[in-house]
C-alpha cells in the first residue's frame, strides 16, 4: 500500500517527524482538503480548524491555528502556529 510521509511542527514542539501515514486532512485557505499518496505537488497556507491523518487504520486529530503546508511528492510539512491534539485537549 502507497504512503506517505509526514512532518508536522510548531514553535514549541515536533509533533510528528517522519511519521509514515495513509492519509492527512487539512484546513486549507479555500477549504478542507484529504492529501492521499499520489497528490499533486501543493504549497497552502493553512486557517484555523481541523487537522488529522490516518495511520495503520487509526486517526489521530488535533486542533490547528494557521501555518503551511506543503506536500512534494510522497512527503507532507505542516507549519503550524499552534496545534493541539485531541488526547491534550480538557
């Protein structure tokens, strides 16, 4: 099965490097969009909402204010301003 590969961080912390996953959801600046294995080549800032990938069948989710994102070819960066993942949230 295709994968990706994904790195996420903010100021504070690196939440996931290298982390192979199958799927990653993110809140573009034009809307909610999947990035799935095969993805065209891509560069977006990122608003405000919900942020999750898929890894050996379970979906981690998180929080996420603002950043980047960037995806060149099977390799996914997300710059994030902040991001909470659910398990920290009260």
């Amino acid at each position: 099965m295709a994968s990706l590969k994904i790195d996420v961080v903010t100021p504070e912390r690196a939440v996931a490097r290298g982390v192979e996953v199958e799927s990653v959801i993110l809140p573009g600046a034009e809307g909610q969009m999947n990035i799935l294995p095969g993805h065209v080549n891509l560069l977006t800032t990122l608003r405000g909402g919900t942020f999750a990938y898929l890894q050996n069948g379970s979906w981690t989710w998180a929080v996420l204010c603002g950043g980047f994102a960037e995806v060149v070819g099977e390799n996914v960066i997300v710059l994030a301003e902040t991001l909470e993942l659910q398990k920290e949230l009260d």
